[in-house]
C-alpha cells in the first residue's frame, strides 16, 4: 500500500493551489494528517478524522481548506499563496490496522514584479557629437529569475550585457542592456523587450519608445520645408503672371526692368554723357 500523489506543484503568489493524496487501496482510515516541513521538524497544519472532523491550526486557519473523499484521499488547498508557503508537505495516513503511510510533495511559489523600460542618454554635458549615445536597459525582479531577450530589428549595436542581483528573500533582479546610437529615419519596427517567467501565462513584451535623436534632424526638415514653399510660391507667382493679358504683362514690365536699371548703373555709375547706359527688358 502506498500513496498517490505528485512530487512536485507550483503556483504563483496570490493563487490558489490544492495538493492532493490518495491510497492506492480501500482501507479502514483513523486519521488523516497534513504537516509541513521546517527545517529539520515538521508541523501539524491541518487534520482530519470520521469522529473528530476537521481541524486547520496556526496560520492556515484561515488561509486553507481541508476536504476528503470517502477518507482514502484528501486534498489541502492554499489560498492567497505567499513566498512562506513555499516548502515540501506530508500527507499521512493512519491507517487500522497497518503503521501509518505518508506522501511527501513539494511546493514553489512563482513571483514576478512588474518589468520596466528605461532609457537615458551618455552624451556629456557640451558634447557637440551630431548622434547621442543612448542606454537601453529592460529590468525584471522575480522568483525564479526572469529570463529577458530582446528583439532588435536591423541597424541596433552595441552588445547586450547581463546582470543578476540576489535578494535575502530568494528573489532575483535581472537587468539587461545595450547601448545604441540613433539613426535617421527609424526602423520601422521597434526594439522590443521580452520575458520569460513561469509566473507567466504568456510572455511580457515591451516595445520602446523610438531611439531616434531629433536635434540636428529637426533643422534639416525645416530648411527643407522652407525651399519647398519657396518654389511653390515661386511657381504660383509665374504661372498667376503668366494669365494675365499681354498689355496688361506690358503695363507692369517696368516692375521687372526697373531693378536691372538700378543694378546696371550701380555697376557703372560714372557713365560718359551721350553714351547710352546698358539696359535690360522682360519680354513677354
């Protein structure tokens, strides 16, 4: 005769999780006894028996339930699990009339803190570089470690470091980061930090805000604009001309010559009497 149960369970912190014992075969149960192991002792958490029932003690009285199932089986469910509820647990059966049968099963509690992005600049204060320089760092805390990638798309340098810092209360910090300069135009698709956690249903992606520098970029765009409504109007001012009726262009042709007269003559100002100075016209 022995004991049904699985060896190992998980569950994250704030869940419920319920472990579970039967007899492999129908006998006559006195006693059904929950312990759990601290250290080298174990101690009495819950109890159950046809002629006295249920009992929970200590700190499960009120963070568990106890049922069974016609006495060669029983279940123990934790609720709101927290990191101290991590550990192995003995189920025991005293049974008539047999010596006692137990079934050992351990318990990890899974927890993960919300990841975080940041980004800061290296470039020094006076630096007068075109690109910056930026930092990238994606940082996760959790139990066990957070496994963190990344998914870069082209045109991302600089390597990828990794940093592990172990907590008193088993936690671990897991940072990784990169440092990237910033090109012009942007990938189309953004980096992306990803984790992995067993706390996890699925995995956690953050996408980054663009890693685009836009000083010196914003300058450009502008000069740009600026040429372009210039022309534009330029063109728009020829062709609003160009409608107009010939004697019309003709009655304000002196509009056009009269800065080529100016520019002419202060090119030559000391002009011989009886010569005539150089002139210029639009023809229409």
């Amino acid at each position: 005769m022995e004991v049904i149960h699985r060896k190992e369970l998980s569950t994250t912190v704030g869940g419920n999780v319920t472990l579970h014992c039967q007899l492999s075969q129908d006998k006559e149960v006195l006693q059904i006894t929950w312990q759990k192991e601290s250290g080298r002792t174990s101690e009495n958490i819950a109890t159950a028996s046809p002629s006295h029932g249920f009992r929970l003690m200590g700190r499960y009285l009120n963070r568990a339930s106890l049922r069974t199932e016609g006495w060669d089986s029983s279940a123990l469910t934790l609720h709101s699990a927290s990191l101290e509820d991590e550990g192995c647990y003995k189920c025991i059966f005293n049974v008539f009339p047999s010596s006692p049968v137990e079934g050992r099963m351990c318990l990890k509690i899974h927890v993960i803190s919300e990841p975080q992005v940041e980004i800061r600049s290296l470039s020094q204060v006076g630096d007068k570089k075109e690109s910056e320089m930026l930092a990238v760092s994606c940082l996760a805390m959790g139990k066990p470690a957070p496994e963190i990638t990344w998914d870069l798309p082209h045109g991302y340098h600089g390597g990828l470091q990794l940093h592990h810092i172990w907590h008193s209360n088993q936690m671990v910090t897991v940072i990784s980061n990169f440092t990237h300069s910033p090109s012009w135009p942007p990938p189309e698709k953004p980096a992306t930090c990803v984790i992995h956690h067993p706390a996890l249903i699925m995995e956690i992606k953050l996408p980054l805000p663009p890693l685009h520098n836009q000083k010196g970029y914003m300058g450009e765009i502008g000069i740009c604009f600026a040429v372009l409504l210039f022309v534009h109007l330029g063109l728009l001012g020829y062709c609003f001309w160009k409608r107009k009726p010939w004697q019309e262009r003709q009655d304000h042709s002196w509009l056009w010559v009269l800065p080529c007269y100016w520019a002419l003559g202060e090119a030559n100002p000391n002009t011989d009497e009886g010569k005539s100075a150089p002139t210029c016209s639009i023809q229409g």
